[in-house]
C-alpha cells in the first residue's frame, strides 16, 4: 500500500477579477450598445446619476438690448423658434409601408372559392413562410402542426393543394420550396408564353444541376437549339427575381441598421481633428447626496443593524459607480490612443481616401505603437467605425497583411484584390480567366503569388471560379 504523503507547492497563476472582466467588455462596446450599458447602470445604480453638461453659449445672461442690436433675429423674432441645439438627434418621422406581406397574401385568398377549413390551411402555410417567400418546411410537418395548433385534421394531399393555391398568388414565386421551383412559377405567371420562356421552362424543369453549373454547351446539344435561342432563353431567366419578397417586406425585415460612428475624424488644413463620438453618452457623477448619506452614517456613534447594512449597501454602490466611471474614462482614453495610432500608420490614405495608399497593417503593428496587448486592440477594432471627409469605415478595413513584391516593396493585400477584381471584370466572359491565368496576370505586375493564395483571394472578393463565370 502506498504511502499517503504531503507536499507544498507555490504556483503563480493570473486571473482577471470581475471588475477587469466588465471592463473588457466596456472595451469591445460600440458607441451604441454602450449608450445602453449607461442607461441600464443608472437605473441599477441609484448613487450614479447624469452630469448636465455646460451649454456652449450662455443665454440666460444676454439682455433684450442684445437681442435688438441684431436686426436679422429681430426681423425672425415672431416667424420661427429656435429651441433646439446642434447636440440634439434631427430625427425624421417613421413613415408607414402599408399592409405587411402577410395580410396581402390573405386579402387575395379572398378571390379563391376556399372554404373555412381550407382558409385556416392556406392562413398557417402563409404564417410558415420565410422572409424571402419561400417554403422550407417539409409538408409532414406542416400537417402534423395545423393538427395541433390549429385543431384541424388535414391530409399531405389537402396542404400539397393549398400551397398551389398560394404559388398562384402575388408577388409571383410566393411559396416555393426552392429556387428552382420560384423561378418557374415566374416563367409560367408570364403573360405571352414565348418560345424563349418555353426553353426557360424546361431548362430549369430537366437540367437544373447542368443550369447551375453553367454546363451550357452540353444543354445545347442536349436541348437539341441553338446558341441564339439557349442566349434569348438564359435572357428570360435572368430578369427573375430570386427573391420573390423584394419590394413586399415588412417595415420590420426591411429597415437597415444605421451605423453610428465611434469617432469622428475632420481634416482641415492639413490638420487633422480626431473625436470620439460620445454625445449620445452621458457624462456620469456619484450623487452627493448619498456621500453625505455616507459621511453622517459613519460618523454616528452608535448604528443599529439596520443602519450598518444601509450604510454597507450604500458603500458598495459608490465602489461600484467609482469604478464604472473610471472604467468609461479608461475606455476613452484607450479607444483615442489606439485610432491615433491607426491615424498616424495610415496618414497618407486618410488624407485623400485612396485605396491604394492603404499600407500593410496587422494588430501587432498597433498593439507596438500604443504599448497595448495585442487583445486589447482587437478588442478597440471590433464593431467600431469612423467617420471621415470621404466616408465611413469600419476599423477593421484598414487592417490587412503584406507582401514583397519582386522589387522589394512591401503592399497590402487589398491592393492584390483589386488588381485580381480589376482582372475579372475585364475578362473574357465566353473565356473567363482561370486561377492559373490569374496567377500569370499578378506574376507580371510584380506580384509572385501561389495559385492556391490567388484562389483564396478570389473567394475572399466573393467571385466565383471560372467555370462559373462562363457566359454565352
């Protein structure tokens, strides 16, 4: 039997307290969801409050004498009133889009001969759809869901029907179970039922695979036409619309989000002014009145258990809120020192906005110039904007690799994307360039570059291969 021995270790380990955690946290916050963080700390915090701050111009101290010397406000005394100032968000009314596409799609059930039962079907597969129209849950499910939801004991063959009913409706390709199938609907929706639409038809029913591959000299010979007609029939399937809900969205669906910048970078004279965009951040002070609160509780000679955990809650609320405020000025400071960092590596490009005076730049580059950890910029970069004289970037844009050309100079990445997005357009669409072709056109300019490296930046740019960029 083994003998049962102690022993004494020292071991050093590093880990991060709560306060340090939300403080990452208030890090990786962009200027809107920190807005809210504020907010949501003010309301859990009842010793933090808003700081008012300072008007810049003091009105209260100009006089009626002041106000007749200027003829121009005078003259516009009685027209219009001016009682907003330049801080305040100029927001435009919402305006409403109308009836939502699912109570469209219901008003025109109203032109089908359906009976109650076959209303409550058509209402639920209507309720199932996704937001771009399609069908995509299977019709065993939709069966056995109308049974217990809706009461309603319905055949796969009563639901397969309903969905045509709903395929008929508009916009038309509503309903369909894939790509495909909606772009057929649409064909057949068409008024003048031309040869070319007939091709259409059956290139989409009898070789879609062949179609999304654009395998189309062998559809040629199989489809038995010509390259004119295959040209005018590809013509029809082109001005169809993938996405049958375009135009019918909801207000909802449909809104893109706004970006609100994290800072904002001027350029005046030479001289750039950079700031973060914070109006929308509150400035936030402890309330005095709970620290006199403090102050009498601690100096009373002789507390009850009640005042003793009064003034123990009280204490903690003010740590509390001394920290968070430290926390936001620690956020500032770190956030303004990281973007003149990146300000200063990418001067050129943020002088005139152009691309291709965007240097190589990666995190470590930063982390070297502010004496932040390499985690701490990350943190800075993500999610975060700017503003500049030429438009709004995310932060992350202006980070890319490098590479040496045969001459010994160093350029970014994104330079190579766009000689190979410039290559690409240009092309040959009958002949489209291959990755090898593409590798050959960079290897000219200077570039040496891996055939695999320029498939990888093709796929980064979102440009297909070749082959599926052929067209007649």
């Amino acid at each position: 039997m083994a003998a049962i021995s102690q022993s004494l270790e020292q071991k050093l380990q590093q880990r991060l307290s709560p306060q340090q955690i939300q403080g990452i946290k208030l890090l990786e916050l962009p200027t809107l969801q920190l807005e809210q963080r504020v907010k949501q700390e003010i309301e859990e915090n009842p010793v933090l409050e808003e700081e008012e701050r300072e008007p810049e111009t003091d009105e209260a101290q100009l006089t009626l004498e002041d106000y007749l010397r200027n003829e121009e406000s005078a003259a516009s005394y009685k027209l219009k009133v001016n009682n907003t100032s330049k801080d305040d968000d100029r927001k435009s009314p919402t305006l409403s889009q109308g009836m939502s596409l699912q109570d469209f799609l219901i008003e025109q059930l109203a032109y089908h001969d359906l009976d109650e039962r076959e209303m409550t079907i058509a209402r639920f597969i209507i309720g199932t759809l996704d937001d771009d129209g399609y069908l995509r849950r299977p019709i065993a499910s939709i069966t056995d869901d109308i049974a217990f939801t809706q009461g309603v004991e319905v055949t796969e063959e009563e639901v397969e029907r309903i969905v045509g009913v709903i395929q008929m409706l508009d916009p038309a390709g509503i309903g369909a179970r894939n790509l495909g199938e909606c772009l057929i609907i649409q064909l057949r929706a068409l008024r003048e039922q031309t040869p070319a639409v007939k091709l259409a038809i059956a290139i989409l029913s009898d070789h879609y695979d062949a179609f999304l591959k654009k395998h189309y000299e062998r559809m040629i010979r199989r489809l038995g036409v010509t390259e004119e007609e295959f040209r005018a029939a590809l013509e029809e399937i082109m001005h169809l619309n993938p996405k049958p809900t375009n135009g019918y969205a909801d207000e909802s669906s449909a809104a893109s989000p706004n970006i609100v910048p994290d800072f904002l970078l001027d350029y005046n004279n030479g001289n750039f002014d950079l700031q973060l965009a914070s109006r929308s951040v509150p400035d936030l002070k402890i309330n005095s009145s709970y620290l006199r609160m403090a102050e009498r509780a601690m100096n009373t000679a002789e507390q009850s258990e009640a005042d003793k955990e009064a003034l123990q809650f009280i204490k903690q609320k003010i740590e509390s809120a001394k920290w968070f405020i430290s926390a936001l000025k620690q956020r500032q400071e770190t956030l303004i020192k990281t973007m003149r960092a990146i300000l200063h590596f990418q001067h050129d490009f943020f002088v005139e906005g152009d691309e291709a005076k965007l240097r190589p730049m990666i995190l470590k580059d930063i982390a070297d110039a502010t004496g932040f950890d390499i985690s701490t910029i990350s943190r800075v970069v993500n999610s975060k904007y700017i503003q500049t004289h030429f438009g709004v970037f995310l932060l992350k844009y202006f980070f890319s690799e490098g590479m040496l050309t045969e001459s010994g100079e160093e350029v970014s990445t994104r330079e190579i994307k766009r000689i190979l997005a410039e290559a690409i357009e240009h092309e040959d669409k009958r002949d489209p360039l291959t990755d090898e072709a593409l590798m050959d056109t960079l290897t000219a300019k200077g570039y040496k570059i891996a055939r695999r490296t320029v498939a990888k930046y093709r796929e980064m740019l979102g440009i297909p291969a070749s082959r599926l960029r052929k067209e007649l």
